[in-house]
C-alpha cells in the first residue's frame, strides 16, 4: 500500500458528510452506527460515566478495511479514536466531546490466524476477547498468562495498546513481555506487517514496543503474535495476614527463596477490601476467621506433580510465623476453595463502586518503598479528610499499587470534587519515592495533565518526536498521551 500524502486540508470542525458516506461504504451495511441511542456501548466509559461524541461508529471487519478507514480519514484532516472493548479505567479509547472525531472499534476483527505449538506462539486479530485467547491456548495445553478483571470482555488490541497489567505480571511480565510481533496500521493509511515470531531479531529499532502502551496515538494494532507457555499442571493458593506492607514484601521474599519463580501472584489487600466486600458482594466470605488490617492472596504454579507446591508455600509461611511476619493463614484444600479466595480480590472494582466515592490511583514505586508509600499517604489523607476510608490493593509482587481513598460518608458524592487535590497528594509522594503515576492503567484523559506535570522536559520532547515523527497531522487518538497542543 502506498503511503497516503499529508492532507493540506484544515482540520474540519465537524466530519465531512462525503467522508461519513465513505466510510459507511468501506464497511458496509450494518457495521457502522450513526444513531446516538445506539452508541453508548461505544461512547461511556465504564468506570466514570464519561460521555464522548461522535457522528458515527465504524465497524471494520478486517485490517484492509481499517486501513482503508484510516487512509480517508488522513485524506480529510479526520483523526480517528481506535477503541477496542471500551474496559479502560482512564478514558483512552473514547472520543472527545466535539464530535469531530471518527470512533473505530476493532470488536468484528476476532479470528486467530495461527497456532504455532512448536514455537509456543498464537497469532490473533485485535478484537479476539482476553478470555477467548486463554482458552484457545488452554485447549492446546498451554498459558496465555496475561489475566485481569475484565477478561472477559476486554480484547487485546485494547490490552497491548495499554501495556496491560494483571495479576501475573510477577512472573511473566506485562503485555510487552507477552508479544513477539505486530501487525499495525499507520496514521497514513499503511499496514506494517511485523507479525513474525522471532524471539531474537536484531536488524534495527524494535518497532512493536513504539506501539504496545502507546493508546493508538502511533497506529493501530489490528493483529499480534503472543507468547505461550507450559500449561501448569499445579497450582496452589494461600491467604495469610501479615502485621503490615513492610511484612508482605518479606514474605514474597520468603516464597521465592522457596519455589523460585514458580511464585506466579502475589496480591495485597488492606482490611477495607475484604470489609467493603462482605457489605455489597453476595457471597463473600471472610477468608480467616480473626479480623487483622492486611493480607496477601498469593498463588504459585509450576509443571509438578499435583500437590508438588505445596510443601515450598507451607515452608515459607512457617519461616514467616517464625519471624513475627504472618499472624494468620490457610491454603486452599481444592479448586473451588482457592476460587473462592481469590474472589474478594477479583471484585475490588465494582465492590469500590458499589461502597462510595472514591479517587482512584495506579501507582507504582519500588518494592523497597511500598510500606513507605502506603503510610506516608494514609497519613496525610487522614489528616486532611477525617473520615476517609482508606483502600489499598495490588500487585505487590511487581511494586503497583492500586491506592482508592474512598470519601467519607457524610461527604457523598461531594468527594470527587476533590480529585485534584487528592491526586497531587498522592502523586507527589509517589515521584518523591521515585514511582510512576500509572503503572499499568494507561494515560488516557484522566492523568494527561498529571503525566505532563510529572513527566521531565526531556521525556516529553522525546514522546513529542515520535508522535511527530509518525503522526504529523496528529490522527490517531489526539488528546491522548500527548496533549493536542503538540500535534
């Protein structure tokens, strides 16, 4: 495909009427909405109830018809928001209100091209459900360890143009670690077809990493080659209370002196998590029978025999007793026990929703600095809102935190007025900890000011000349990432 020449169009305050033709064209019937009573799924965000504009929805079926897409829109000076299963937490893949923007959603592109047992691979397209590339993995005997709470719904386009995290990060990495190839159109209109499964290749720029966590303001994925694993053949879960955050990352010390990196997840729940739970969540149970401020789900899986875990996680949580680092714990005795503890941590998110208002931060700092991180912070937002219901969880295996002060009582909804003040409270620490604002969440709309704010000179002239570089005109998802002054 030739490459498409720069528009000297000026950028039209609303989407042509000749281009929305075309574009209902290149998709045909059916595949595309223009009705804004039809258009919530697309155009509300899950979380915050953002509300986006746009004249219309396309649905392309295949990466042709993207690219095609995309060529039009570059022709008209258009840009276009690429959307996948619209799971965000932080408002990327929705369209601004001004309705100038065409809204692409990958949702009809779900085959999977190509299962390579022999090189541990599976090529997908960009609208493959996460929970459907976990089982066509798992029918053929092996992992696919990328794993989050909204597998099943959000698709991977969505997943490796956020970098996603999930609860296995500990032990195989982010979606970047996950990928071998991609296959992406540019804001031109051009495909680059980089799906090879080549685990070495050092004939120039790794280009895939220019795209994974880059929110489709470089190009869109349309397919991908992920890595596959050995599928376990023994898993072993575990709940234990420890006296504080400081204890927790000794324990996860502790298990992987024991079983090595077989140590798959190691999670942190404040009290409130398990409280707030119990209060909205049909079913959850408690999962030790005392009450104590923290707790760690941690699950260690491996290729042994089953039961062959369990011996290493019970001697480390001994040397835990024995060092004044657990108070409490059980493991679990079956499949549906270890469902079960892993449930309350599954459910945070709308357990959160369901409690109150509460301002949300994914951070991340040094697994050395975590403890310092949480006290620090719960002792300024205390002192600033009495009242305030503290609630802190995460991946403390991997240093990211999902730190949700949520607002007293009597404050209602009246809480969220305070967002920015909340935010450079908590953010502040974490920069002076040497931490990120967000560690696995993406950028989106919610943290753009905050990353500028953050971010030093030299980093944000160096993201500016990519996108530059790659997007003159500033088509792929403005606003986003990079503020639209630097399209």
């Amino acid at each position: 495909m030739t490459s498409v020449a720069a528009s000297s169009k000026p950028r039209p305050a609303q989407v042509p009427d000749a281009l929305i033709v075309r574009l209902k064209e290149i998709v045909g019937p059916g595949n595309w909405i223009d009705d804004p009573a039809q258009m919530g799924a697309y155009t509300t965000a899950w979380r915050d109830h953002w509300e986006a504009r746009t004249p219309l929805v396309v649905r392309p079926g295949s990466t042709q018809e993207v690219a095609a897409i995309v060529a039009a829109c570059a022709a008209e000076n258009v840009p276009v928001v690429p959307q996948s299963g619209n799971t965000g937490l932080t408002g990327g893949g929705l369209p601004r209100d001004t309705g100038a923007e065409i809204l692409l959603t990958t949702e009809r592109m779900r085959k999977v091209r190509d299962l390579d047992l022999l090189n541990d691979t599976i090529t997908v397209e960009a609208g493959v459900v996460l929970a459907d590339i976990q089982k066509a993995a798992s029918e053929a005997n092996r992992l696919f360890p990328l794993s989050l709470g909204a597998e099943g719904s959000c698709r991977i386009g969505g997943n490796l143009s956020t970098n996603a995290g999930g609860v296995q990060v500990l032990r195989y990495g982010n979606a970047r670690a996950l990928v071998l190839g991609l296959e992406v159109v540019l804001p031109d209109g051009r495909v680059w077809n980089g799906l090879r499964g080549l685990r070495k290749d050092n004939t120039g720029y790794d280009l895939k990493q220019l795209f994974i966590g880059a929110e489709g303001t470089l190009g869109i994925i349309t397919a991908a080659v992920l890595r596959l694993y050995p599928k376990p053949t023994e898993r072993q879960v575990a709940v234990a209370a420890v006296t504080d955050p400081a204890a927790s990352v000794r324990l996860l010390g502790l298990l992987r002196e024991e079983a090595g990196e077989q140590v798959t997840t190691f999670e942190l729940l404040q009290r409130s998590c398990y409280d707030n739970a119990l209060a909205t969540l049909d079913g959850a149970e408690d999962p030790l029978d005392a009450v104590y401020p923290w707790y760690v789900l941690t699950e260690l899986n491996g290729q042994g025999a089953p039961g062959s875990l369990r011996a290493p996680l019970e001697a480390a949580l001994a040397r835990a007793f024995e060092a004044g680092l657990v108070q409490d714990a059980v493991i679990a005795a079956s499949e549906q026990q270890a469902n079960r503890l892993w449930r309350v941590r599954e459910e945070q998110a709308d357990v959160q929703k369901r409690t109150g208002t509460g301002i949300k931060h994914d951070v991340s700092v040094p697994l050395s600095r975590i403890a310092e991180f949480i006290e620090r912070a719960d002792a300024v937002l205390t002192k600033a809102y009495p009242g305030i219901r503290l609630c802190a969880f995460g991946h403390v295996g991997d240093g990211n935190i999902h730190y949700n002060p949520i607002g007293p009582a009597e404050m209602g909804t009246a809480f969220a007025g305070e967002t920015e003040t909340v935010n450079r409270i908590v953010h502040d620490i974490v920069a002076d900890l040497d931490g990120s604002i967000s560690a696995e969440h993406g950028i989106g709309r919610l943290r753009l000011a905050e990353n500028e704010h953050y971010k030093s000179e030299v980093e944000q002239d160096l993201m500016r000349a990519v996108k530059q570089a790659l997007d003159p005109l500033n088509l792929m998802n403005p606003g986003k990432l990079i503020s639209e002054r630097d399209g």
